[in-house]
C-alpha cells in the first residue's frame, strides 16, 4: 500500500460523463476514478477496452450516434453494473435499461438507468470523540439537529440517440445527449475532511454530433464534435469547535460551506479504420482535442485547490491493430495524450507581497502550468471457446495501463517564488469477460480491477498532550492532512441483450 | 498460435501488474499558507471562541463601580483600575506595578515615600473572563478544586466563601488582602488621615478583611442600592465581599472580553482576515521550529501551564525566594520542577499590553522575541539599562543568579531558535493580529463618579 501526504495544487478533479470517450481525463493525483459510469454494455471493454481497431457495435453507439447506423435489428438491453472500491472505501451499483432500433433509414435509442452510491467516508466518526481540557473541560454534544448523513445517494442518467443512414453514400449522420441528475459523485465527500455531511447536487449534459462514413472494403471514417457542461453544487456541513468560556466546555456549531464544481468542455475527435492487406489485420487512427474550462472547482483543504478558474488543452493521437483468426480477435492501442493546462488563484483582498509589491484585488496570486503526457496502453483478445449454431460462448481477458506523468512550474507571486514539481504514476486495470450468445438473447459478464490509484483518507490526529508543559495540558484532536491510500476497484457488469422481434 | 502468443503475453503483464504499486517518489508539492495554517492551528487545538455569557446589567454597573472605586483599598488611595486602567489596556504599562501609596496612573505613576514596588507586573485584565483555568502569574487561583475552598483552590483554602460563580470571582477577592497592593500596612492612615483599619487584620484572617471592606461599602446608601439591584434576592445582611467579586467580575467580563481580532476572524474561516506576513508569523507560532503554541496553544492562546522562560530577574522578591521570584515554585515550596516558572500568558491583544514578562522585563514585542530566539545567550547579556531608572537597582544580573535560572530552563527554550531578523518581524506581524480593534480604546469604561465620591482617574 501506498501512503502519501496529499498537498497539491489540483485542477480539473473529477468530471463525470456517462460516456467516458472522446473526453480525455485530467488529474494531478491518483484519485481513484470509481467506474460509476462505466454502465453501458459492451464487447471490448472486457479486452482491455481495445477500441480504434476493433469495433464495438454494442458501445460505440453511446460515444458516436452515428454509429448507432451499424444496429442492424431493434434489440433491448440492460446492464446491471456493480463497482466497490477495496478497503471498504465505497461502491455503487446501477441498472441501466435501453434499446436500440431502427425505421427505414431512421436509427435511435434510448436508454434510462437509476444508479445508487455509497458514501465513501471512512467509516470512523468524525469529529473524533471529546477530550477534556486542562481543569476538566470536555467537548459538549454536537447539534442534535444534525442526523446521520444517509449511507447512499441516487442518481438518474438518460441517453437518447437519433440518426439518419443517407441512403447510397455509406454516410451516416447521428446525435445524442445523455444528461445525469447527480446526488453523488464517487469520492466526493472524501474530498471534504472533516465534514460532517457532503450534499451533492447537480447535473452533467453531454450533446453529440456524429458522423460515419462507411466505404468498400470495409473502410470506414468517424468523426465527432461534442459539448458537456458539469455543474455540481457540494453543500458541506462542518462542526466548526468553539471554546465556550462560560461552560468551559468545548462545542460544536453547524456551518454550511456551498462549494461548485463547474466546468466546459468542447471536444472533436476523428478515427479513420481500415483493413489491412493482411488476412483479419485491421489498422485504425484517431485524433481527439479537447478545450476545457473550469470557472469553479470546489475549494476543499484536502487538495489545497483555489476556488478559482482553470483551462486546459488536451489533445490524443492514437493508432490500434486488430487481427481476426477463426475464433479468435486480438486487440492492442496505443494512445499519446499532451495536456497542457493553466490554473491560478486570485487575491480575494489586496496582497502584500513578500517583495513588498502589492497585488490588486482580482489580481493573480498563483500560476499553475502544467504539462502532462500521459500514455495508454490496451490489449485483449476474445476467444470463442464454443461456436455453434445454437449456442456460443466466448472467452475474454485484456489489459489496459494508463501512465501519467506531469510536470508542474508554479509561480507564486505573493512569494515571489517558482516552484517545479513532476509527478508520474501507472494504472493498471486487467479486465475479463464472458459471452454466451444464443438465438433469442446475449449474456455477458465483464470484470475489472484498477490497480495503482488511491483514495484521500483523513486521519484523526491524536490529541497532542504537551508532556513538559506544566500542568499538562490537552487540546481536542484535529485531523491530519489527508493522505492518500492505494486501493483497487472492481468492476462486475451482467448484460443482457435481446432481439426485440 | 496468436492467441497463443497473446495469452501469454496477457498472463504475463497479469502478473507484473498485479505486484506492481507504480509509484515514483514524488518531489515536494507547494501548499498553500492557509491550508497549512489550518492544519497547524488544528494541532493545537486553537479553536475560535464563542461569546461569554452576558452579564446582568445591574450586576455590571456595580462592578464598575466597585473597580474604579478606591473605597476598596485600606489608605483608599488606589483601586482595582489603578493598575488595571483602561487607558493602559486594563494593565498600568509599568514594568512593576505600584501599589497604595503611590501616585498617578499609568507609566508615569510613581513610588510612595517609604514603599517598593510590587513584585510582579500588573497583568491586563482583558480577556479575564474567558475563564482561564490559572489566575495571578503563579497560577495561585486556579480552577482545580483540590485543597478545599469549593470549585477553586485559593490561598485562602476553605476561608472562600462559596457562591462564586467563576475564578475570575474568586480571583477579585484577593487584591484586597495584599499590602503591598491595596490593602496597605499597620500604622497607615488613608488619604483623609484616618487610621487604615483593614491594616490591622491579620495576613490569614481573610473572613474578617472581606467583612471589613464590605462594612465600608455597605455604609455607602448608593452601594447598597445597587448591591441590592445587583443581587435582587439576597437581603442586605445577606451580602458579602464575594458578592462585590462577582460583579467586579461581571463587569471584566462583560467590558474587557476582546476577541474579534484579524486572527479570531481567521480561525472563524475568514481567509483574508491575516495578511501574508501574519500568517507567515502564525505558521511560525504554530510551527515546530518555534512551538510557540506548546505554552500559548488552545482556544486561549495560553493560560493553562507554566514555564520557565528565563526572564531576568528583576524587583524586590516574593516570600521565602527574596529577593528573587521563584514564581510557581514559591507556591509549591520551592519545588525544583516549578522554580521560576510563570504561567504563560493567553496572548490576545498582547500588542497592547507591554512591558511584557511576569517583570516587566522587556519593552517591546520584538525584545521579547529577541529573547525567545536565544533564552541563556539573553539572559546573560540583558541590558538592564533598557528598564526606567527605578527598577535598575531591583535587577539581579549576578552570575548566580542567572546560572540558578538557567539550570531550571524549560527544555523547549535550551536551544537556540535560529530566528532570522525577517521571521521575528513576522512574528511580530502575528502577535499584532491578535488585536480587537476595540481594545485600542477603552477610555469610555472610566465612570464620570463612583459611589465613595472619590477620585477616580487621579
């Protein structure tokens, strides 16, 4: 297990979008990204999530609405999904239920899934229990108005899809828009220690427009332009201690902290696939930018992020192969993604500087430039063990690392001071599957495992008992700052899938 | 034969994934200053305070009253506020107070014929009624209640009387019984040329001295209206001086609670309440390259224990030490362990309250912390010349002496600090953070007249 003190400056913490593709991740420290919306069904998740060379007609409708053309024949589905974070550090579980279907040259579906999370906080209470204070002064009882926070959130998260095959040019045009109401975001209430509650509340809108274009020997041309606007608001209930002279007592009092988490995204993506001369060998491209901006991050002491505006440029050039040989289909990718993203902090009141200079209200206090380049590796391969004309079964295994690595020049103006930080680190997620495949419906199992993030975990410090003071005295623990530790998630989705006539 | 291939190769990365953590050491991250403020004020406990119970009014004015009124004092010559005036911030300004028989306020108040001064420095009551577990630099009245005397222990034992609602009560009754102080000595007459009869009483016959000065007050009409405003339910034959304490109490509560400074503003999460250079005095303060906080830490910034600072010696002596001041340790019969330890003192509002020590020894903040960053180098290099011309013979820098101190040094001041000339002027930057803006004026707590029809600002 890792262990790590946490004081970064962060930026762009955690976006949520039912469809994770064509938006390229950034973080500056291992969160865990809990698969809570890794929901829709799917062939090659379970090969490592292989994708630019191998078709995946089951989920590529949810990233591309235009490839929702290739759905030959109406069918409904639904994917009971179940992801738990080790060491009891959260979970969730979703059922998504949908369909696909097609009218002459018309295509679309519709999908609904309710989804319940668990809270993520440690388990231990918190504000720690009362101390007393030199001359036998303790902690009074906390506002009794202040129930238990609830063990689990739900959410509710909607995707439609439209398109139309223009008949005899092998284009196809389609769009979409999954929009989430949000009461939970996997981990956010860890991102607050100390609090005694985190309401979350809010909603993520993804629109899409796509483009497939499909020619002889079987070629074929994507492209994508997509727009999502997250908006969280994090209500947090901290029980402020206060010295109460008159009781000599310590107390509690409630405070509400409204902290949002706002950000923009507009995206592009093109991916051009073909064969290749080879017998089953496949060759795709892709290429993805992304321009994102974060007018609000949430202002949480665990990360030590301003509450101030961020952007960021992220781009993905990527190339995969596939090979078909009978029964059996191998996958591999190979993405490069350069992120270069700017955050800085403003000065809520005129600041002196360490030089003596002096920065106006609104004025930049902190300059952070970050520079990643980061690399994901997959590779799967599928395996049907038994093929018949009633039944076949097929086997799964695959294996996606996802290496970051960045590096960060902080100016500080207020110190006057530059600051240079790299960071890297390696996710591993192995992934398995299972298919059975009969006439009248689809059974499939996919698991996975991440290894090599982490989850914030605030400590109860001990109380600090100043052994040569005279007499001793003791003060009320606080917490520590929050460290990161490493965990693993595991992933279990069964779908379903069925013709519908 | 591919699948083959890629099985293995699969099975393979399976396993190095699977012992594999990915970590590289990571370099240091910058923090922010209020972040790690924030964490270190946690450490100490340094909470923000919440409001102090309102008092009565009635109860109140006669405090006021009473801590302006030199009808307290035997030769009735000083009062409470004599030492403690609001034009001094509730303290004199004097490095060692003055006690009856002396004249004038403030730093420029002045010996008596005959009289010396008071071994201590007059502590500022501002902020008394945050109910300090130790009260008087020796911690003499503190909120444990062993030893008998009901919730506190006292020097007058089981002589207090009960029905003091707070130490800070407890502590009032006891300027009274001090010679030196208010009380005078035999033979004096009072500022009318009649004999000082609270004189006369015995140094332990505590009952009989507060049965006295309640005999004064209550033959003034005015007293007993506002003692019987003040304590509705209680008859006139009924009351005693620890009636008086209270409201004295009540109204250092209610007058002298100062604690809306920049740093209580910080604690209650107003981020730009400090400016920079503060916080970098704070983050000092609450760091371990000073632990400032391991004497002035809690909700109090200190109060709640002892140490031996090894401040120089200076004045007459107290008890069995003379002529110099064990402090703690005369209370506890020159007990290694407490020998020339003081309490260390809740630092609100300190920017207001020089001369600063149990002595008075130091002018300024900056002398303080000057000390601080090298006690036994400063110690044996104290310039007494810095003290007013009076107090330069009461200074005790022989060699024994000062080794006698040192030998007793609290462990955390042994060292060095290493504070540059920058860190001490933003510690200083912190200390002024601690000030109420209200507490820069207090003059309108003086009263235009007290009850006895005597001076009150003279």
């Amino acid at each position: 297990m890792t262990r790590r003190v946490v004081s970064l400056c962060f930026v762009f913490l955690a976006v949520a979008g039912i469809a994770a593709a064509q938006t390229i991740p950034i973080q500056t420290v291992p969160l865990v990204p809990a698969d809570q919306f890794d929901i829709f069904p799917s062939y090659t998740l379970a090969m490592g999530g292989v994708s630019i060379a191998v078709p995946d007609t089951l989920y590529d409708p949810f990233l591309n609405p235009a490839t929702g053309a290739r759905h030959r024949a109406a069918r409904f589905f639904s994917a009971p999904t179940f992801y738990s974070v080790s060491r009891n550090a959260g979970g969730g579980r979703t059922l998504p239920l949908g369909a696909f279907g097609s009218i002459g040259t018309w295509f679309g579906g519709l999908a609904l899934a309710l989804q319940q999370v668990d809270a993520s906080r440690s388990p231990a209470p918190f504000p720690p229990s009362p101390l007393p204070l030199a001359g036998g002064s303790s902690v009074a009882p906390g506002p009794a108005n202040l129930g238990p926070a609830p063990d689990t959130h739900g959410n509710a998260l909607a995707f439609a899809m439209i398109g139309k095959t223009l008949p005899g040019s092998g284009l196809s045009l389609g769009g979409s828009v999954s929009w989430a109401k949000l009461r939970a975001l996997d981990g956010v209430d860890l991102l607050y220690p100390g609090s005694a509650r985190v309401t979350q509340f809010g909603e993520t809108v993804d629109a899409r427009l796509g483009l497939l274009k499909e020619w002889e020997g079987d070629r074929s041309f994507e492209a994508i332009v997509l727009h999502e606007r997250f908006r969280m608001t994090h209500d947090v209930t901290f029980l402020d201690t206060f010295w109460n002279p008159g009781t000599q007592q310590f107390f509690q009092s409630a405070r509400l902290e409204r902290n949002r988490d706002f950000s923009k995204r507009w995206g592009v993506q093109v991916k051009y696939e073909r064969p290749l001369a080879a017998s089953g060998w496949r060759i795709g491209w892709l290429a993805t930018a992304n321009r994102m901006s974060q007018p609000n991050t949430p202002n949480t002491d665990a990360l030590n992020i301003p509450q101030d505006p961020g952007r960021a440029n992220a781009y993905e050039l990527g190339v995969g192969v596939s090979r078909t040989y009978g029964p059996a289909v191998f996958g591999m990718d190979v993405v490069y993604q350069p992120i270069w993203s700017t955050t800085w902090a403003e000065a809520s009141t005129p600041t002196t500087t360490s030089g003596g200079g002096l920065i106006p209200l609104g004025g930049r206090t902190i300059e952070n430039g970050f520079h990643f380049s980061n690399a994901l590796f997959r590779m799967g391969f599928s395996h049907e063990l038994v093929r018949s004309v009633s039944k076949t079964a097929a086997l799964q295994l695959g294996l996606a690392v996802r290496s970051v690595h960045y590096s960060l020049a902080q100016r500080d103006f207020v110190e006057v001071a530059t600051r240079r930080l790299e960071q890297s680190w390696l996710e591993w997620t192995p992934t398995w599957g299972l298919s059975l495949r009969f006439p009248e419906l689809e059974l499939r199992y996919r698991g996975r495992v991440t290894h090599g993030t982490d989850r914030l975990v605030a400590t109860p410090n001990q109380f600090i008992g100043i052994a040569d003071a005279r007499p001793l005295g003791i003060f009320p623990p606080s917490s520590l700052p929050p460290t990161l530790d490493g965990v693993h998630v595991i992933t279990h989705q069964f779908s379903v899938s069925l013709p519908l006539r | 034969m591919i699948t083959r291939i890629v099985g293995m190769a699969y099975l393979g990365l399976l396993v190095l994934a699977t012992g594999c953590d990915g970590w590289k050491t990571p370099s240091e991250p910058p923090a922010s200053i209020d972040a790690e403020l924030r964490q270190s004020l946690g450490r100490w406990g340094t909470v923000p305070i919440g409001p102090t119970p309102t008092q009565a009014p009635a109860l109140v004015d006669l405090g006021q009253a009473l801590m302006f009124d030199k009808v307290l004092s035997g030769n009735r010559d000083i009062a409470c506020a004599t030492c403690h005036n609001p034009v001094s911030h509730a303290g004199d300004g004097l490095a060692l107070s003055i006690g009856t028989g002396g004249s004038g306020l403030g730093p420029s108040r002045t010996l008596g014929p005959g009289r010396q001064f008071i071994p201590r420095n007059a502590p500022t009551l501002l902020n008394t009624g945050l109910n300090n577990p130790y009260l008087f630099w020796d911690g003499r009245v503190s909120g444990f209640g062993f030893g008998g005397g009901g919730p506190f222990q006292t020097p007058a034992g089981a002589a207090l009387p009960s029905g003091l609602p707070t130490l800070l009560a407890a502590q009032a009754m006891f300027p009274v019984m001090n010679r030196e102080e208010m009380r005078g000595v035999p033979g004096d007459h009072d500022r009318f040329g009649n004999v000082n009869e609270l004189a006369a009483f015995g140094d332990s016959d505590f009952v009989g001295l507060w049965q006295a000065v309640m005999r004064r007050l209550l033959a003034i009409p005015e007293y007993v209206s506002k003692f019987n405003a003040a304590f509705p339910g209680t008859p006139t034959s009924a009351l005693g001086f620890q009636h008086a304490a209270t409201a004295i109490a009540a109204f250092e509560t209610q007058a002298l609670t100062k604690t809306n400074s920049p740093f209580d503003r910080y604690l209650q999460h107003d981020d730009a309440a400090m400016t920079t250079e503060q916080k970098r005095g704070a983050l000092l303060f609450f760091g371990d390259k000073t632990r400032c906080a391991s004497c002035h830490g809690g909700p109090l910034l200190g109060g709640q224990n002892f140490a031996n600072a090894g401040v120089p010696q200076l004045g007459p002596g107290v008890g069995s030490g003379t002529p110099l001041d064990l402090g703690r340790g005369e209370l506890f019969n020159q007990q290694e362990f407490y020998k020339f330890a003081f309490r260390a003192t809740p630092l609100r509002n300190v920017e207001l309250t020089a001369p600063y020590m149990h002595d008075g020894a130091f002018s300024d903040l900056d002398a303080v912390l000057k000390h601080y960053n090298d006690v036994p180098t400063a110690l044996r290099e104290y310039d007494a010349s810095q003290l007013p011309p009076a107090l330069q013979q009461t200074y005790h820098g022989e060699d024994a002496t000062i080794t006698a101190v040192l030998a007793n040094l609290d462990g955390r001041l042994a060292q060095p600090l290493h504070l540059t000339e920058v860190e001490i002027g933003e510690l200083v930057a912190f200390l002024k953070s601690l000030t109420d803006p209200s507490a820069r004026d207090l003059t309108s707590l003086i009263p235009a007249r007290v009850p006895s029809g005597l001076p009150v600002q003279e």
